[in-house]
C-alpha cells in the first residue's frame, strides 16, 4: 500500500495539466517573443495562463509575472524592492519565514539593512501589535508568509496588510501553500505582492507567479530581453506555463469541494492521533492550512526524530516529511520550531503530513495506525495503545 502525504512539498501533475503540456509542446513551440505565426501561437498560450493564473487569486492579467517558481517570485519581490534603494533601509518579516524569504533578507543584512523579525507565539501567530510597534520611517516592505509550510498556521493577513497599507508601506505575503487551497481575492487583500507557485496546485515544477498590484515598481533580478513586463527576462517556459495555467483554473473551479473535504480528512487525523503520548501537534489548530498536519516528537532526543519517522514511515510505503534538516551529517533544529520557542531537543522531533487530492478516509486511517505502532516499537516506554 503506498500513500503520498507530502502534497506540501510537492503534488503530482493532474492529467489534464500534462495532456496541455504534450499539446503545447507539439504544436505551440514557438518563442513567444517572435512576430510570425508560430511565435503567436505561443504567445497566445502564455497570454492564456496569465488570465488562468490571475482568475485563481482574481487579479487582473496583466498583473501576474511567470517566474521559475515560488522561490524566485519571493525573490523578486524582496530584491526587487530593495534594488531601487540607493542605500539601505529598513524590512520586516516573520521569524518563522520559508528559506526563500529568510535567505535574502539575511543577504540584505550584511549589506547594511534593518532587519525586524516579528516574534510568534507557541502556535506560530504574529501579534498585530508587534507588526504596529516595529514599523519605522525607514521600513519599505513588509514580508509576512500567509501559511507556514511546516506547522500549517494562517497569518492574519488581512490585519497585517491594512496595518501597513495605513502607513504607505509595500507589503507581500507568500501565498505558495494557500494558493488553490483556500479562497484569495487580491482586489480585497491589502497586499502589494504575492508569490504562488505552479506545482503546489498540481501543476508542473519550474513555474510560479508574482502578483504585482498596479503602480508597484521592482528592479528585476534578470535582464535581457525584457519578457513578462520587462520583470523577467528570458523567453518563457511555454508548456511549462500552459501547464500552470490549467492546474490554476481547475484550482479554483474545485475549491469549494475539495477544500472541505481536506479539512474534514486534516481533523480526522488530527483525532485518530489525539491520543498518542509524547506526540504533540504543531501550529495553530483554528488558523490553519486545509491540508496540514502537524506534530512534533516530544522528548524524542536524538533516538527518535523526524527524519527517522520519515526513515520508518517510508519503509512502509508512506510518504510524509520531516522540519530538521542535516547539515553535514549533524541533524539540526527545526529553526521554525525553534521560533515557536520548542527546545533544541523538541525541534529536532518534527514532522508533517499533507493531504491531496487523492487522500482518502482509508489512507488517513491507515497511516495514523502505522505511526503508532511505529512509535510504540521505537519508543516502547510510550506503552502505546
């Protein structure tokens, strides 16, 4: 029995999304960028998507950036602000931020920015208090992460974004892990840019998409022949776009079915495991992801952590995914957990467990058995039920 419970991480391309990609590939392999027939074509494929992609977080076409993926759109919206400052000023972001956001900022750092990282309580939400108080005259972007990939906590976005806008100050979220998972209207979230990205939707890797309100300059991060509102150059990923485009508006053709069901299954796992000692869940349990569960290894240490849940599950053909990451052969700290102010040891227990579309009750069931008994044979003193 094989179970796939990692959809945070990646999902697999729907088969609608790969029949658009072999089409494209066939008959609409143009540069888009070329004025004849066959760079029409093309163009027309890449002008679709933009709509699709911009009909999932309703926002006008011309608003939406292809990029390589949710990494770069951060990127570009982080680099993209600072670039136009001749001198360094002052940013903000979560403690709790994906690499993506947290990489470049600390690059901003040694080149002489402020940096402000906003604490998080024990459930890894932003008091918006904390947000108000940090805000200076010198602050130009605000960066908070909508859904936190590893513990599945919501940030109050919409709060956090008129806090800013009051202040005149650019404000983006990372949108990856909601997009397509819970409803986003951008024409009512207060925000001024927004990274999503193409294979959390069940589109193909190699794809994303930053949304820039209207009026918002950025420096790009590439140069060259000016493609996607001279934002990103280089000649777009055709079939890799029209596959992204497909996946976006099937998104959100489904979302008022599929995002319930993953909710009702998220609970249910949350219940079958309720009872299970030293297993603790993580993140908020009303501000939350659809899809995500999460829990942390209480007391595990070093003999019992996530990665060898990963290890264990694995072998038994479940497919889930762990917060530590190994550093040269040394297990470090989830730096998440870390901030949500879990102790070394505690961090290094974490793990995640995310639900798709092709979750069923059985498999929810199935893997809450399995990590039990796979428990309670690696850490007998649990006396596990």
């Amino acid at each position: 029995m094989q179970i796939y419970l990692d959809y945070s991480a990646t999902t697999p391309p729907r088969s609608e999304v790969i029949a658009t990609m072999q089409q494209v590939l066939t008959s609409s392999w143009g540069n888009p960028s070329s004025l004849h027939e066959w760079g029409q074509r093309a163009a027309t494929v890449v002008e679709q998507a933009r709509m699709q992609v911009g009909g999932l977080i309703n926002a006008p076409a011309d608003s939406i950036i292809f990029t390589s993926g949710g990494t770069e759109a951060d990127n570009l919206a982080i680099m993209g602000v600072a670039q136009g400052y001749r001198t360094p000023q002052h940013i903000i972001i979560s403690s709790i931020e994906h690499s993506a956001i947290a990489e470049p900022v600390r690059l901003l750092q040694n080149w002489g920015w402020q940096v402000t990282q906003l604490p998080v309580n024990s459930q890894g939400r932003i008091n918006p208090n904390d947000l108000e108080n940090a805000l200076q005259s010198n602050t130009v972007l605000v960066s908070i992460i909508y859904g936190q990939s590893e513990v599945g906590t919501l940030q109050p976005i919409d709060t956090l974004g008129k806090i800013v806008r009051s202040r005149g100050i650019l404000f983006h979220t990372d949108a990856v892990q909601v997009a397509g998972r819970l409803p986003i209207d951008v024409q009512q979230l207060p925000v001024d840019l927004l990274s999503i990205s193409s294979h959390k939707i069940y589109g193909p890797q190699g794809a994303g998409a930053l949304y820039v309100r209207s009026g918002v300059e950025l420096i790009p991060l590439l140069w060259g022949g000016g493609q996607e509102m001279r934002l990103r150059s280089g000649t777009q990923a055709v079939p890799i776009i029209a596959g992204f485009g497909v996946a976006a508006e099937l998104a959100a053709a489904e979302i008022g079915i599929e995002t319930p069901r993953l909710i009702g299954l998220r609970d249910r796992l949350f219940y079958l495991l309720a009872d299970t000692p030293h297993l603790k869940p993580t993140g908020s349990r009303l501000h939350r992801l659809p899809h995500h569960v999460s829990f942390c290894i209480m007391e595990g240490g070093e003999k019992v952590t996530g990665k060898t849940l990963v290890r264990q599950l694995n072998l038994a053909g479940i497919g889930i995914s762990a917060g530590s990451a190994c550093h040269s052969g040394k297990l470090s700290p989830s730096p998440i957990l870390l901030a949500m102010g879990y102790s070394e040891s505690d961090a290094l227990g974490g793990i995640r467990l995310t639900l798709g579309r092709d979750t069923t009750e059985v498999d929810v069931d199935w893997t809450a058995m399995v990590l039990k008994q796979v428990l309670a044979r690696l850490m007998p003193e649990l006396a596990l039920a």
